[in-house]
C-alpha cells in the first residue's frame, strides 16, 4: 500500500469589462493510496470548480457587463432555439 499525494488546481479568468477582469482560483491536495487516486483527483475536481464559482458569484452579480453578456447570450440562444451545450 502505496501513498501518495495528489493535487489539483483550478481557476478561471471573467471580464469585468472596462479592461478590468478577476482572476480566482483554488488549489487543493489530499493524501491517498494508490488504487483510490482517480477518483479523489476527480472528487478534488469538483471541488475547486465549485469553490471558485461560489466565490466569483457575487463579483459577477454585482458587474453590469457580466449581466448584459448572460442576456445577450441567452437571446442568442433562443433566437437560434439554441440549448444546453450546443453552442460550445
């Protein structure tokens, strides 16, 4: 039995336009055997995506760019009865 460590980083760059932008990220490490690192190295995933996102939500409420962006997107999604992922 084999321990290692693991670790994962994550972040993610948002316009705040004006030339502004925040830049938030987070960098977690566990120590695990072996046989079980996959699937820590995805559960560590998730959790920095998540951390980063609960932590850039209220910046991204509170700017106007971001709001008028999500509202442009959404007509274009529904001008071209666009859904989910299709337009990634």
């Amino acid at each position: 039995m084999k321990i290692s460590t693991v670790s994962i980083s994550y972040s993610r760059k948002f316009n705040l336009g004006q030339f502004e932008s925040i830049d938030v990220g987070c960098s977690l490490w566990a120590q695990v055997e072996e046989e079980d690192a996959d699937g820590v190295v995805q559960f560590l995933y998730h959790q920095a995506k998540a951390s980063v996102k609960e932590a850039a939500m209220p910046v991204i409420k509170a700017n106007e760019f971001q709001i008028s962006k999500a509202k442009s997107q959404r007509k274009v999604a529904t001008d071209e009865d666009v859904t989910g992922l299709d337009n990634f």
